[in-house]
C-alpha cells in the first residue's frame, strides 16, 4: 500500500455511545505530515474518544478516518505497521522486564527496530534488565512509549503522555516526541495541559463538548485574543464588577477584552504600559484602593476561558 | 514510497541492507511466528515468576493427593475397633475375641481391636464413631450387639465381631471357605482418585489459566493496546492455548509421578494416550475459560462465572467419589459434563489401560464442549 494524502484525516467524526451519550459531535481534522498536532481540552470532552476512532481502536458511529489516505477497512494490519500508540492507561505485564517487554511489542512488527537502540533512546538502559511492576510513573511512562516506537511508526499517537508525571519525567517525554517529530513522524496528542501544547504542538485544536472550538498554530490562537499580555487586579470599596464597570475598563487604552473571575479583574491587554498608568488613575478617581495588580503573557487557558468561559482545569 | 509486507520472507533478524526505513540503524525483519513465539514465551516467563500459579497448578494438587490418599489409605480401615461393656462376662468375651486364630495380625487383611470399658464411656465412644461395635454381655452368656445400621463399618463388624464369637464358643463352619485379600494397586481409593484430580486441575487450570488471564489483561487495557499493533489476533489466542499445553504437560507429569513414586500406583494406558486426553482436556476447558471470558470486563466478575461454571463439576463429575452415588436418572446429564467425561476417560486409561478408540463417545463430548465454546466465545469476544 502506497502512502497518499495525509497522515491523518477525518471528516464530520460523531460518536454516540449506547443511543445518548454524544461523545464527538461532528469533528474533522487533517494534520500533515511532521507536525506534532495537539488535541487539548478539559477531561471529558471527548479527546480520547476522537484519538481511538483515529487509531481504529474505535467505530464511529458515522464520519470517516483516513491514515495516509486509506481507510481502516482497507487493510488495517498494514496501517497498524505504520502507527504507534501510547493509550491513556496501559498497565503492561509487571512480571516482565524492560527488554522482554519492548522485544514483545517489537515481534508484532515486521521491520522494528532494535530493542537496543529503542532502550537508549528512551534512557532505559540501565532499566533494561527490571520488572515492569518496579518503574517509577516517568519510567513506566517512557516504556509505554517505546513500546509505540519499536515498530518503528511513521505516526506517533499519544493520549495525555505526561498526566500524573514529575516535572522532569515530562520535559525527558517532550525530548523524545521532539526527536520523533525531527526525524520526519507524526505525532497526534490529546493533553489537558497548556504548558504542553504550547511548547510542543506545532497545531492545536480545542476540544470542548465533542467539538472543536478552535484551531490553529498555538501563537496564532493567542494572538486571537487580542492582547498577548493579561493584566489582573483587585480594587477594594463597593461594586467594582456590574456591567457598567465591565465597559469602562474595557475603555482603558490597550484594552481587548475584559472578564471577571470572583473578585479579580482580567484584561486582555496589547500593551501594558499604556494601560496599566490609566488603570491607576481610574481606581485614585474613584476613591478605591488598589488590592492587587500583576501583568503576565497570555495563555491557552485565557484562549479557553474566553471561549468556553471555564477553565480547563477546574480545580 | 511503497512497503511491501512480502509472505516470502521468512528469515528472522537479518540485516537488511536494502531498507528504505533510514531512521533504524539496525534493521530487523519479522518473520510469520516472530509474534507467536514471543507471547508464548512471554505467557510462559509471566507464569513461571508469578509464584501463585507454581503453588496452585503444581503444588497444590500434590498435596491434596497426598492429604487425601493418606487420609483414605486402605488398611486402618480394615481394623475393627470393638468396646466391649464392662460387666460379668465381659472378660470371658475378651478373651474369645483375642483366641480368634489369624485375626489379630493386621497383615492378614482384617484384625479385631478390642476393649474393656464402662457402660457410659463405652457407649459414647460407640457413638462418636471411636468403636464400630459395642458389645453388652449379659448374665446368662447371651450378647447383645450396639451397632448403627447407618454405618457400613458397623454393621460389617457385627457380622464380623457375631463369627467370630460363634466359632470361638464352638460353632463349626458348615463348608469349608477361603479368602483372598486384595489391595492390589488400581482398585485402592489413591488410584480412582489421582486420575480424578488430574481432571480436575486441568479444568482449574484451564478455566482460570485462559479466563482469568484474559479478563485481568483486558481490564488493563494490554488486550487493547496488543490489538493496536499489527499482533494476529489469532496468533495471540493461540499462543495463550500453547502455553497451556506446556503447563499441562508439566502437571499431567508432575501428578503421574507422584502417584507411581509415592502410592505406587501403576499407569496401565499408554503415557501418550494420557498426555493426548490431557490435551484435549486443556483445550476443551480452555475454550470453556474463553467463553466465560469473552465479555466480562471485571476480575471479580469474572471470578464469579468461573466458579458458577465449576461448581457443578466439582460435585457431580467424580473427581473424589463415584458419580454413580447420584441418581441413576441424573447420570445422562452428569456424563455429558467436560469434566466426568475427561475424568472417566482418564481412569479408564490409567487404570484400566483402554485405549482411546474405545472411548470415543467421552472424546466427543470433550471435543464438543471446546469446540462449541471457542466458536462462540471467537463471536462474542471484546478485546477493548
């Protein structure tokens, strides 16, 4: 089978789970070839549903999937041969070690690579030799990964690689998508962390409700905003958050938008220096005290909140 | 760029110099069973350090043969353990049971165990099982005899305890009898039992080998990510019924030997009779094990339906007692069970040395249960 199109693609992807529950509503996509494309979105909002139809771990109920433009009807052995995949939650056998381990997942493959060459890139050398049932969460994490990568895939699915993870075993896992991606993959992942997308993904979609609600290179979907930089403060004294004042801090200059998070203010903000001199004259007019006042760059959780009004991680 | 997945190649971890694949420095080639043979492998490593399995496949039956065979051996239960009532003529029937010629050595197949006691000790011993027979002298010579007709032992050691008082008080035999005692190995209780407990290990194993197995991986999610590579389904059913067979081997072997080197129980069939009945009977429960874990999604589910499944067999299959104690009208039903069938077909080979074309109606019913099981259990299964 030849590789034509894309790597991924898919059309007006739904998936109803048992007649109710609506999983993906209508959701398409094409990621080409080399870019690490990022599926972010608060839990629940059907990210691992769309990442297993795409895998073929999944039937939708309709729309259609095309990996290097085929379909997984065709024939799906030989689009697992060009696939590898890390599941949200895989425990492997614990009473297997490193090695038996990657060599299990490396037999299923016709041409994968060298145990030996998965492990050091992996930095799992030294683990070649222990019990699955004894890694640490990053350890257990990075072996999930080269079992994806043994078979030597030219698309790299990966469902939330870092969640539950250490700083390090987090920035050790980009290292190793980043080296995949150079040598030419494709890398889809689903993640609910901003800091992840922004640095690793080259596309991002937003994912919310089974749809996605916005699309684009990361930077691209910030400079939607508005304002690359947020302003966030508090005023003491009485009713500083009715629709009145809404509007009138939006009519400070630099201003792009305004929302209200309890009893902080947020300003989306092109640039700080001109507003941040007006924001203090308003407060002095009015006679309230300054509670708190910091400036930052804009996020993907602010691009979230804006669009969904909720964070994505409500905690 | 095309890949070919050429059927041609067969030859196995060979560099490949011509590959288009740039980014390997090695590049290694697979052939047809590299897949198989690693989850067989790996099936088998899993196994052998998972020390449970060693215990309860291996070691556990040994020593519920052991446990029971002792506990069942022959000969104690030929003693007859009499009390006899302490009383005016007690010591004369004492001295009359002890006369019986040939009766107190224990190698002559039977002996007589005699006692003084008082009434009251003596009749509760009597009815706690201590004594098979209590015996009452009475003043003008007669006996009477205390025995429960609900206990075979009783009631033999009456007639027996009855002979010889009457041939010791002078009683002639109207003919002349011989007997001839046999505890012959094959009809001794170890040897209905160990073909019995082969059985049932191989429905054990095989039930909780593939069923188990199977569900504990699928509620991991390693069922779902094996069958996200390019791994044959079928490759890994098969690699998972393989691994059976080298486990049954080792416990056929292991539970054989024990019985010829400790009981020296004799094997009459042929060894490869009974390691091709072992087979059939791994396969059939483990198509039984497939099918009871075809959907479940929880080991306690799923622990559940294989002793639902079990239960049955356990009781009415013959694996410690003759199913013949059943109803003769539940038989029907009770052999086309996998297991009475595996367990009659077992015995009559072991111990009796019948062949396998003679039991053709038994390897049928083990062949349907497999077959009929895997073929549903291939339809229903849910690997995610």
């Amino acid at each position: 089978m030849a590789f034509v199109g894309s790597p991924i693609e898919c059309t007006n992807l739904r998936k109803t789970y048992d007649g109710k529950v609506e999983a993906v509503r209508g959701l398409s996509l094409r990621i080409e070839a080399g870019q690490c494309f990022g599926l972010l979105g608060p839990n629940g909002a059907g990210k691992t549903t769309t990442i297993e139809i795409l895998e073929g771990l999944l039937a939708p109920t309709s729309g259609e999937v095309r990996i290097f433009g085929h379909t997984w009807n065709d024939n799906p052995r030989q689009l697992r041969e060009w696939i590898g995949i890390s599941l949200q939650e895989t425990r492997l056998s614990e009473k297997l070690n490193v090695r038996e381990t990657i060599e299990l997942f490396a037999s299923f493959y016709s041409e994968p690579r060298a145990a030996d060459e998965v492990l050091e890139e992996l930095k799992l050398t030294e683990k070649a030799d222990a019990w699955v049932g004894k890694l640490s969460g990053g350890q257990k994490q990075r072996l999930a990964v080269a079992t994806a990568l043994v078979g030597n895939p030219r698309i790299l699915f990966l469902d939330e690689p870092t969640t539950g993870l250490d700083p390090q075993s987090r920035r050790q896992l980009w290292e190793i998508i980043r080296a995949f991606q150079k040598k030419g993959g494709t890398v889809l992942l689903t993640t609910h962390y901003m800091d992840e997308a922004e640095r690793l993904c080259d596309g991002l979609a937003i994912v919310d409700h089974g749809q996605i609600i916005a699309e684009g290179a990361p930077s691209d979907l910030i400079d939607r905003l508005g304002g690359h930089h947020v302003v966030e403060f508090q005023v003491s004294g009485d009713g500083n958050g009715d629709a009145d004042h809404l509007d009138r801090w939006r009519s400070l200059p630099s201003v792009e938008s305004v929302r209200r998070e309890d009893s902080t203010l947020c300003l989306s903000v092109r640039e700080p220096h001109l507003t941040i001199p007006a924001l203090l004259d308003a407060v002095a007019k009015d006679g309230n005290q300054l509670e708190h006042l910091s400036t930052r760059q804009a996020s993907l959780e602010d691009v979230f909140v804006q669009l969904t009004g909720r964070h994505l991680r409500e905690d | 760029m095309y890949l070919c997945n050429s059927p041609a190649v067969t030859c196995e971890k060979t560099d490949m110099a011509t590959t288009e694949r740039s980014t390997s420095t090695v590049a290694l080639r697979n052939g047809r069973w590299s897949g198989y043979r690693h989850l067989l492998w790996a099936r088998i490593l899993e196994l052998k350090r998972e020390p449970e399995v060693v215990f309860w496949v291996f070691i556990f039956p040994l020593l519920l043969a052991a446990g029971l065979g002792i506990a069942f051996r022959n000969k104690p239960a030929d003693v007859t353990s009499v009390v006899i009532i302490d009383g005016a003529g007690a010591q004369k029937t004492l001295m009359m049971l002890q006369a019986v010629p040939g009766k107190s050595s224990p190698d002559k197949g039977s002996s007589i165990r005699a006692i003084v006691l008082d009434r009251e000790a003596a009749l509760k011993g009597f009815h706690f099982g201590k004594f098979d027979l209590a015996i009452e002298s009475n003043s003008d010579g007669s006996c009477t005899y205390y025995y429960d007709p609900a206990r075979p032992e009783s009631v033999l050691s009456r007639a027996e305890i009855d002979a010889a008082l009457q041939s010791a008080a002078g009683r002639k035999d109207a003919i002349s009898t011989s007997a001839q005692s046999s505890s012959e190995p094959g009809s001794r209780y170890i040897d209905f039992l160990i073909p019995g407990l082969l059985g049932m290990n191989l429905m054990n194993s095989g039930m909780w080998g593939v069923g188990f197995a199977l569900v504990e991986m699928r509620q991991r999610k390693l069922l779902k990510r094996f069958v996200a590579t390019p791994m044959r389904r079928s490759d890994f059913l098969l690699a998972l019924a393989s691994s059976r067979l080298v486990l049954m081997v080792i416990e056929v072997g292991l539970l054989l030997s024990f019985g010829v080197l400790v009981f020296h129980m004799r094997v009459r069939g042929s060894i490869l009779s009974v390691i091709l009945l072992g087979s059939l009977g791994a396969v059939a429960f483990g198509g039984v094990g497939l099918l009871t874990a075809c959907r479940a999604q929880k080991i306690e589910s799923v622990s559940g339906l294989i002793n639902l499944v079990m239960m049955p067999m356990w009781i009415f299959s013959g694996v410690f007692f003759s199913y013949d104690k059943f109803p003769a009208i539940a038989h029907p039903f009770i052999k086309a069970l996998p297991l009475t069938a595996l367990n009659d077909a077992l015995r009559a080979t072991i111990t009796e040395g019948a062949s396998l074309g003679s039991q053709s109606g038994r390897l049928l019913v083990l062949a349907i249960w497999g077959g009929v099981s895997f073929i549903l259990a291939l339809r229903w299964f849910r690997w995610t």
